[in-house]
C-alpha cells in the first residue's frame, strides 16, 4: 500500500520548505470527522504517544482514519518518511464564544537533533480540524517562512500581527503539515459554534533525503516557489532565509552544492 500513496511533488516540497507548511483541505471523509468530535467531546484520554506512530492509535479509531486517507499518509511520507515516531499529540476544543488567543510561538525546538542546523531534518507537526473554521471562530494562525528563524516559545508573543500571516479559515476535514518551528497561535473564539483541531507532532527515524516524487525536481518552478517572499521579511534579513532554504533545500536533495 504505501507504493501506491500520493507522494508530495517537488513543488510541494518547496513550498513547504518556503513557507514552512502544506495544507489540504477537505481530504478527510466527512464521517470520520464526524467519529473525530465525538472522540474529541468525550473527553477520553489520548493513548500513549511516545512510540512508532503506526502503533499509537487503535485500528478503525478516527485517528488512525485520518492518519490513513491517502493523501495525508502520502504527505507524512514525504516529509518523514517510513516508520514515523510520534513524539508528542493532543485535542484542542474552544467552546463557542470562549477564551483567549495564544501569543504568536513555536513548538520546543530545544531538542539538539532539530535545533543545531537546518540542513539536519525537521520535525512534522500534523493539525486537523474535523470541523469547518470560520474566521470568526479563530482557530490557528501561522506566519509563512518563519520556520526557519528560531526562537523559544512565546520569545515572540509580544507581536500581536504580522504582514502575510495566514488563518487557519477552512472547511472541514482539512489537515494541514507544518514544520516543528513556524510561528503560530490559536485564537479565541468568537463564532457560535465549538472549534476542533486535533495535533500530533511526528519525527522522522529515517534520514529526510528524497523521499518524495522527485520525477519534477528539475521544474524550473521549483527554484522560482523556493525564492519567494513573503510580507513580513525585512529587506535585508530576508537574505538569510534564503541561505537557510538552500541548506534545507540541499540536506533534502542531498545534493551539496
């Protein structure tokens, strides 16, 4: 089965190398997003993470349905590749009407494996929303192409917006696949219906080299998507994303110069 999966292209690639994420949306079958809010409105305790990733989730739950719809599975082998460790997951669901937004952070990068250089692999963290987001009901914001500038946590809560920042406004049974670093938030929520997004963060127990359909690595489209800008770069700055793109870009292709 997973000689069949749809891997992601060379152009799926380098836009998730330069602007830190993928996303897809509606992929998932409405039913399992509806097993997913009632998993998730239960309350139950999440099974142990911390293991392979295939052995996480009990067979036929909306977990492991999600995880398997071709496209997301083909997407996470891409990106991580085979035999997947799941470090780390969990739910989130903002009632209608109810709390606060997060400050703009990233995920703990502390870890020496994925924090030292940015050729060296990445973590993947998986976000999926069972449930149609409004803009209204907040859900998650990134800031594309910030992945690669780390900061701690919250280093960076003190800014409230940034040029270019996309939200999470999506119908239901989206996944979207972001790098362990970008910025990002959860919002309040503001709509009249509860929001739901489930996570997982995966890392690779393969080394990162080629592991998707590299049939159009040589697309002239390829270097065009990874010298794109985006809005909030400074103007000098921005030079050295770029320079982390190419190492990135490199480590992936395994081509050194």
């Amino acid at each position: 089965m997973a000689d069949r999966l749809p891997l992601l292209t060379s152009k799926q690639m380098a836009q998730f190398v330069a602007a830190g994420f993928v996303r897809f949306d509606a992929v998932v079958d409405p039913a399992i997003g509806d097993a997913m809010a009632a998993e998730l409105d239960s309350g139950r305790a999440l099974p142990r993470a911390g293991r392979p990733l295939e052995s996480v989730y009990p067979d036929g739950s909306p977990f492991q349905r999600m995880l398997q719809t071709p496209v997301v599975a083909g997407a996470i082998r891409s990106l991580v590749g085979p035999d997947a460790f799941a470090h780390n997951h969990d739910t989130h669901v903002r009632p209608a009407d109810h709390g606060s937004a997060q400050p703009l952070h990233a995920d703990q990068i502390a870890e020496l494996r994925v924090s030292r250089d940015v050729s060296s692999g990445f973590d993947l963290t998986v976000m999926y929303y069972p449930r149609e987001v409004t803009l209204e009901m907040g859900g998650t914001l990134v800031v594309p192409g910030s992945h690669l500038r780390q900061i701690q946590g919250a280093d960076i809560g003190r800014y409230q917006n940034l040029r270019g920042q996309v939200p999470m406004v999506c119908p239901a049974g989206t996944v979207t696949l972001l790098h362990h670093g970008i910025w990002h938030c959860g919002r309040r929520n503001d709509g009249d219906r509860p929001r739901y997004m489930f996570r997982v963060r995966i890392h690779p127990t393969v080394p990162q080299v080629r592991l998707w359909d590299t049939s159009d690595l040589d697309d002239p489209e390829v270097a065009r998507i990874l010298r794109q800008r985006f809005d909030w770069y400074e103007l000098a700055s921005a030079r050295h994303e770029l320079i982390n793109r190419t190492r990135m870009w490199r480590g992936l292709t395994g081509e050194p110069t």
